[in-house]
C-alpha cells in the first residue's frame, strides 16, 4: 500500500488541532463553552499559520534550509499569514463598522417615520481575519507540529531500515 503524503498530512493536521484550541481559548476569553469556535474563521491561533508553517518546518526539516521546495513553503506561508492578519482582519473590521452602520440606520429611521429602511435579515461575519498575536500562535504551533512530524517519520525510517537490515533476503 502506497504511504500518505506526510506534509499533507501534518499541515492538514496542525489546521485541525489549531481549530480545535479555539473551543478552549474562546472558553479562556469568554467563559462559556462554544463547540462553533471549531469551525470559525478568525481567532486564537490561526489555523491558517498553522497548517502553512507545519508545511514549511516539515519541508525544511526533511529537504533542508537551501532546497526549493522549503522555499516555495516559506514563501507561501508568509504570504498566507500576511493575509490573515492584513487584508482579512481589515476586511472584518470593515464589516463591523457596516453592521454598526446599518444599527444606526435602522434606529434613525424609527425616529423618522418618513424615512424608509428595510434591514437585512443577516448581518456580515466580522470575525474573519487575526490580530498579530493569533497569526504568531497559529504558526509557533505548526513549526512544532512540523518538525515532531518530521522526527517522527525520520524514527519510523530508522526502524524500518533496522528490521530491513536484520530479515535475510529471499
């Protein structure tokens, strides 16, 4: 049987583990238990940061430092992280001030009568992007994740080629 695409695996992992640690920072800031943080955008850490800093410390661990693809990880996940705490963030903070727009539209037309405002049923999502500090948790978490995984292959490899050594050949 074919073996799995580990950094596939290990970044696709980091994502999952970091969106899980939301359910309990969310617990942290707020008090009260959220099982929707899971599957959220925005918070602490960033799934995002974590699943492209997994990748990149996988790669680097296991083709070294100076080999393209590390490269080609970095630069995808610097440019991922950029976006999650830049254009993402700046995007929800543009919703908030729309959504706070559109409260204010809504009580001024109950004090004008003659003034005619029908609101949306659904106000835009807010929480899309990261604070700096959550981008920098997201991905101190993948490089952790990324080079365990690393060492973890890199001691199955050993094992196997132990076993391989002693079992006669056929």
């Amino acid at each position: 049987m074919e073996k799995m695409n580990r950094g596939i695996v290990t970044a696709l992992s980091a994502i999952g583990i970091a969106q899980g640690m939301k359910i309990f920072t969310h617990k942290k800031v707020s008090g009260e238990w959220d099982w929707k943080q899971a599957f959220t955008t925005g918070g602490m850490p960033s799934s995002h940061s974590a699943g492209v800093s997994a990748l990149a410390s996988y790669v680097a661990a296991n083709k070294g430092w100076r080999h393209t693809e590390t490269a080609l990880a970095a630069v995808f996940g610097v440019i991922v992280m950029y976006d999650a705490q830049g254009i993402r963030r700046h995007t929800g903070e543009i919703a908030q001030l729309v959504n706070d727009l559109e409260d204010n539209l809504v009580k001024f037309s109950g004090e004008f009568p003659s003034f005619e405002y029908v609101q949306r049923e659904k106000e835009l999502k807010e929480l899309l992007g990261h604070q700096p500090v959550e981008v920098g948790a997201g991905a101190l978490l993948g490089v952790l994740l990324g080079l365990l995984s690393a060492k973890i292959e890199d001691g199955i490899r050993k094992a196997e080629q132990r076993i391989a050594v002693r079992q006669p050949r056929q």
